[in-house]
C-alpha cells in the first residue's frame, strides 16, 4: 500500500476530440501505476464532484451558469480554447471535487495525489487556456471555509503562468501564489502572483532547480501555510509542445522532490495535481507524471522512517 491516496475518477475525461491536451493522460497515467504494481486498486479513491456552492466560492453566478447550461459565448468558447459539452463541465466539477479530496487526505496523511487538475488558467467570471474551473482555488477555499486550513500556499511550477490562480488571490494575505514559469509563454497578461520567478527561453536543470530554490525558501521566510497546493505540471519537458524550457526527466524529478520535500521538511501537508503537459510523445507526459507519484512515496516513507 503506498503512504498516501491517488485521486481518480473515470470521468475526468475531458471529451476534447483531436485536440493537443492530451485528455486521456489521466486513465493512462492510472492504468500506468497499476501495471508496473506502483500503486493496487486499494490505492485508488474515488472522488464527489464539487458542488455548485463549492464553485461559487470562487467563480461568478454567470460564469457557473453559463456552464451549466451550456450558454457560453462563441468568444468565450475560443478564450477556452476547448470545445464545449456537458461531459467537458462534468470532468471540470470532477476535477474540482478532486483536488479538494487531495487536500483533505493531505491534511490527514501529510501527502494527497489527485490524478488530475491543475486548472489554473481559469479566472472567476472566464476560462481560458483549456481551465474552465481552477479547481485549486476553490480546494483552497472550501477548506478555509470549512475552518480546516486558514493559510495556503500554492506552488505552480507548470511551464505557463498560473494567470487565473494569481488573479483570484490577489490582494488575500491568506493565500501565497508562488509560480515559475517561461516568461515568453501563454498568457501574455500576466497578473502579478505573490512571487513570479519569470524564465527565460531554454534554462535548463540547473538553473531552474537554483531559482526555484531559492524562491520556494524566501516564500517560507515570508509565510508561513497550513497546505500547500503543488502544480507539477509536465511541460517544463524539453520536448514539449507548449513548452521552451529544457528540462530532463531527472531535472524534474529533483523538481518535485525539493518542492514535496522542503513542504515535509517544514511540517506542511501536500496537496499535488497534475497540470499541464504536452510532450511530442504522450509517453513521456505520463513518465513524468508518474515520477511525481514515485517522489511523492519516497519523501512519504521518509517522513515515516523518521517518525519510527
């Protein structure tokens, strides 16, 4: 049995046709963990949608509405940039309801995985850049809500700016937005996070393990969260699609281990979802996927040795 939970659902299928979001990657990041015996099936949860009010707590009536109903605009569908069906809302909700069951399971176990989410390109009343709900946001919100957390941290280290996340935590002293980014990448608006390491075309390993080092340590000289929220996106992948960063497979497993490690090291639960990931083979998206799962257990059994 691993350590911690893998949040999955079947209908986080995205139904996007032949679209680069590879919207199978969360079944096959799934089938993947079983087959090479990583994870069992008692391994698995199964998440709830979030509810409509959940959604509210950071989206506008309108835009759930429009949602809903399936009364989006032409323009708002191309600001999308994914095509609309009540499946697509579906997976959205979905994925809502898993980050949030990721967090919960991370303040109880100190590590939850949700295999999927990420949406952070989604702002309150729009979606864009394939997000049509930022299911990190509203996790972060239910559970300050709920009286469960009172500050949390997100660490967005997806290849894009986390534009919508920056945007709905603005001026929230309660939430620290951290994202480290290609800085000649979609979005070209970049709302200001709480710490924006902007970089340039091509840095490789070494660069950006040192600035997000050295970012990720003064976020915790100035804060001080309840959770951390963890985007591992994949496309900091040299070959990705979306991408212009060059990192390796290892490069980015010693990302997730000194995000997932420093967070342990100073006593913070994990919440960590996918993000995006684009790479010319579905292949390797799903590699690096995994090898975020595989860091995850190893600081997990860490923590566990060190407890006794």
């Amino acid at each position: 049995m691993l350590p911690y939970k893998l949040v999955y659902h079947e209908r986080y299928f995205l139904n996007l046709g032949d679209h680069v979001f590879p919207a199978h990657k969360f079944r096959w990041l799934r089938d993947r963990l079983l087959r090479t015996r990583f994870a069992g099936e008692g391994d698995f949860v199964t998440p709830e949608p979030a509810t409509d009010d959940d959604i509210r707590l950071v989206h506008d009536d309108e835009w759930v509405a429009k949602l809903r109903t399936g009364t989006l605009s032409y323009a708002e569908i191309l600001r999308l940039e994914i095509p609309y069906s009540r499946q697509m809302v579906e997976a959205f909700w979905l994925a809502a309801g898993g980050t949030l069951l990721a967090a919960r399971l991370a303040l109880r176990d100190g590590i939850g995985f949700n295999v999927g989410g990420g949406f952070h390109h989604a702002f309150p009343g729009h979606g864009e850049g394939f997000c049509a709900v930022n299911d990190i946001a509203v996790a972060v919100r239910r559970l300050q809500a709920d009286g469960a957390i009172r500050r949390a941290m997100v660490v967005d280290c997806d290849v894009h700016h986390g534009n919508g996340t920056a945007a709905i935590f603005t001026g929230d002293h309660s939430v620290f937005t951290l994202s480290i980014h290609q800085f000649n990448n979609y979005p070209s608006e970049k709302p200001l996070s709480s710490l924006d390491i902007h970089l340039p075309d091509g840095v490789e390993d070494s660069e950006y393990l040192l600035r997000l080092g050295n970012g990720y340590r003064a976020a915790f000289l100035m804060f001080q969260p309840d959770l951390i929220v963890y985007a591992a996106g994949a496309d900091p992948y040299m070959e990705d699609q979306l991408g212009g960063l060059s990192l390796t497979f290892g490069g980015l497993e010693e990302r997730d281990r000194l995000v997932i490690r420093t967070a342990r090291e100073h006593g913070v639960p994990v919440a960590i979802v996918l993000a995006g990931g684009y790479a010319q083979s579905a292949e390797d998206t799903i590699t690096i996927h995994a090898n975020t799962a595989k860091v995850a257990k190893e600081v997990a059994e860490e923590r566990l040795r060190e407890k006794g």
